[in-house]
C-alpha cells in the first residue's frame, strides 16, 4: 500500500463476497457466532451499500477488506486486514475476521480501539499528522505469541511507521512493543509500509517493506522480540520498479515473503500499479533470504526494469464485468496446500472490493501458479483425460507499459477471455499444427513448433456461470506469461 492510499480513506470501499456471505448474526465476548442465516448470491451488488456502510459490524462479513493477512491458529483462519468502511465512518484500529473454512467469514472486531500511541508519537515528533487510518498488517506465530506488524502513514507528508503489537490470543488484547522501522523521505527512499516477515532455515528472521519511490526494502529482526536488530537504518534495498522515458511505471509495493521447503527457495510476492485498476502480482524467488531474487528470466529484481512472472492480473471471463485491482497478497499453506489471497474489485464499481482467495499450485521447475477461480472448497478429485474433451474460455495474462499512473489509475487494462477447445483427436480448435497432451495433473498445450503451455489441472468453481464444479486450468507458457482456462457446461 503507498501513500496514495490515503484516497482509499476518503473514497473507502466495499468488496464483492468471495463465497457466501452471512447476515444477521451476532457474536459474544468469547467470539462464537449464532444465527447465521445465508442470502442469495446473485443479488449481492443489491445490498453492497446497505451491508458495507452500515454500523452493524457483524454484516460486514468480507466487505470492506483491503491488503489482507492470514494465517491459521487453532481452528479458524484469522484475516487482518486494513482500515476501509465503504458509506460510514472509519474506524481505525485494523480489522479482523476469521473462518473455519476460507469460505465463510465472521467480522470478529478491531486489534486496536484507536491509532496506536507508538506510531502515532513519532508522526507527531516530526511534526507531520497521522493518517486516520492503518494500513496493511502482517500477523504471526512464534511459540505462544502473537505478533502483529501495523502500517501508519502521516496525512499529507511522507513520514510513515511499522510498528509492532503482540498478544497471548489472536483476537487480543494486543500491546504494543514498539516500531520496527521508520521513514520520513524527501528523496530516494522508500516508505515504511506494508509489512511482511519470514523466519529462514537458520532461524533468522527479516522483515521486508516498502511503496513507490525507491523500492522495497528488508531488516534483519530479533527473533525473540520481533523488534529490528538495528533500528537507525531503512536496511537493504532489494526490489525495484522500471521506468519508461525516465517516468516510474506504475507502483511496486505491497510485498509478501513465504519459504517453501520443497522447493528450499525463498518467494517474494510484489504488487504492481494502481489499487483499484491494473493492480497485478509478481513472485520472485531466491536461494537465500537475503536474495539476490531473481525473476523468470533470471534477472536480480534490483535491476530498474519490469520483472515477471506475473501470476495475478486484471482479467474478464464471460458472464461477469471483470476484476481489477488484484493484488497486495498474503500467502499461506496449511495441510500441505498453498493459498493466495488478495483484494478484487468488480466492473460493476472500481470502489468495491472482495477477498478473492485462491490455490496455488507449484511448476516442476519451482514457480507458483494461482487458480483461475476463487476458492470454494469443492472435492477436488483427478481430472481424466477423457473429461478435458471440449471447450474452454482462455485468459492470456498479458501486461502493456504505459508511462506513468495516469493511464492506470482510470484503465484496468482487462485480459478478456476467448474460446479454446480441445477436440477428442488431440487438436486444438481442430488444427492438426496444434496439438494437446495430458499426463495428470499437467497438461500441455503445443502450438506448432512455437511454444508449448503447460497447465496445472484441478477442480473449483466457475463462479460466472453459477457452476458448482467445473474444470481450471493454469500455468505458464515458454516466456513466463500466466495462462487461465476453465471448461464450460456443455
């Protein structure tokens, strides 16, 4: 999240639901919830206004969720998440939701009952106003403690916080334990924001950061306070953004840093441009938590210029208006499944929002690959050769530069799907040139001499055209370029 997300307060948003959404229902002191009673999905762009704006918290379900940080503690997973009201008040403190299942979420209340003092102390001392509002957390789990990492910005002036608040259960209370980094640039720099932390194979923790200007950022942690272990520094740049005719492109902020033991690679998940447009996620990867991470292509993403893969994009299948700004994502993996989650904002309204959640799957050579569709905890049984006879709507996760945040503040930049079939004789759409091989999960598309896609095969739901199960597709072609599909009732 930049400092251009104060708009986000003023003009703050609602969000589309990510499964079911669930009204009418009230929670106690202990957090348990009653009287859950479901509503039709397909009227929800109806009663947006009412449930997102209103004071009764506990409609808010998934709306009004923006930069989003999971993980699971116990039985639930806890979604913390910056300070949007879509037609009310904000009201600061970080919001907090959990869920059983991904699917259903409860509005559970707020980490802090107002700025918290630490943060907002240092704002004051360099003679800036806090933001009303925080932004982007990152919780964790070490031993028995809860940690929470808060992003407060300065009101008009480019002063910013990390701070961080701890707690002996994931609802509270917390306290806080001090700031982690700070910034108050007036050049090259970066901005102390959006937070993200991973404890390397060594047990050395680094918590890396960072909007716009010069980068992202990483420091070295205490692993037993989860404080900075030298706090006088903005610590080492790692991440940066190109430029076209000398203009930054867009926006890099919004980091998430996750280790996978299988792969024994570090990955660095980055958003791209405008919040509520062309908003798009990148994934970096490295050996070591320090870097250098390279990109596709092997390049060290310090270099000032446009790094892919890009897994996650503005895209627009039929039957629905698209979905822009889909990006600053948490990633998590419980019971050997990876996830992504992030904001979504429907063609409907650019202010609306969702938490889209998703699976990740994992190439042979060690990149992930997010689902087409949002989660919906369906079987998700092997897919037979036999099943992918027919057609398919395509997404070709493309990206053009453009010079500056102009063009993607007004324009998401949508990839539009179009048909693909593939035919029982092993053509697609047909041509004997192009060819199609499934050896499960993995399918591989072969378009003549030229490139050859290759899929990961699973189930989910197509939420565009109300079918509970239906087949998806996604991988990267040759040069890196994210590719969905996902087959239609026949």
């Amino acid at each position: 999240m930049n400092i251009t997300k104060r708009t986000l307060a003023a003009f703050a948003s609602i969000l589309l639901l990510n499964v079911s959404c669930k009204k009418d229902h009230t929670f106690n002191d202990a957090g348990t919830i009653d009287n859950n009673i479901y509503f039709d999905i397909n009227k929800i762009y109806d009663v947006y206004p009412q449930y997102a704006s209103s004071s009764m918290f506990y409609n808010w379900t998934v709306y009004n969720v923006h930069d989003p940080s999971i993980k699971k503690f116990g039985d639930y997973y806890y979604c913390y998440s910056t300070d949007v009201a879509y037609g009310t008040s904000i009201r600061a403190g970080l919001q907090i939701r959990r869920s059983k299942d991904l699917v259903d979420w409860y509005f559970m209340g707020w980490v802090f009952d107002q700025l918290p003092a630490k943060g907002s102390a240092y704002i004051e001392s360099q003679g800036a106003t806090p933001n009303e509002s925080l932004w982007a957390p990152y919780v964790m789990q070490v031993g028995n403690e809860y940690r929470l990492y808060y992003s407060l910005a300065s009101n008009g002036d480019r002063i910013s916080a990390i701070g961080l608040a701890t707690a002996t259960n994931p609802l509270g209370p917390w306290t806080e334990k001090g700031l982690v980094v700070t910034s108050k640039t007036a050049g090259a720099g970066t901005n102390a924001i959006d937070p993200t932390v991973v404890t390397a194979t060594d047990g050395k923790m680094y918590l890396y950061y960072g909007s716009s200007w010069d980068g992202l950022f990483m420091k070295e942690l205490n692993p037993s306070t989860g404080l900075a272990i030298d706090s006088l520094t903005i610590g080492t740049r790692i991440v940066r953004r190109g430029s076209t005719n000398g203009m930054i492109n867009g926006n890099l902020e919004g980091p998430e840093i996750i280790y996978n033991d299988s792969t024994k690679m570090y990955y660095l998940f980055v958003a791209y441009d405008w919040l509520s447009t062309k908003y798009n996620t990148r994934v970096y990867r490295s050996s070591t938590p320090t870097g250098p991470f390279l990109d596709w292509s092997g390049n060290n993403v310090d270099l000032a210029v446009d790094h892919g893969p890009m897994i996650i994009a503005p895209y627009k299948f039929e039957n629905q208006s698209g979905w822009a700004g889909v990006s600053h994502c948490s990633v998590f993996m419980q019971d050997g499944q990876y996830y992504i989650a992030h904001q979504g904002r429907p063609g409907e309204d650019l202010a609306y929002m969702d938490l889209h959640v998703r699976k990740l799957y994992w190439t042979s050579d060690g990149w992930p690959v997010a689902s087409p569709e949002r989660f919906a905890n369906i079987s998700d049984s092997t897919v037979g050769s036999s099943e992918l006879i027919g057609n398919f709507e395509e997404v070709v996760l493309g990206y053009s530069v453009v010079p500056g945040f102009a063009e993607t503040q007004t324009d998401p930049q949508y990839n539009y799907s179009f048909k693909t079939t593939l035919n029982q004789d092993g053509t697609i759409n047909g041509d004997k040139n192009n060819t199609w091989t499934y050896n499960s999960p993995w399918l591989e598309l072969h378009w003549g001499t030229a490139f050859v896609d290759k899929l990961h095969v699973s189930r989910d739901r197509d939420w565009e055209n109300h079918v509970t199960s239906t087949i998806v597709l996604s991988g990267f072609n040759g040069d890196g370029t994210a590719i969905w599909m996902k087959k239609l009732s026949q």
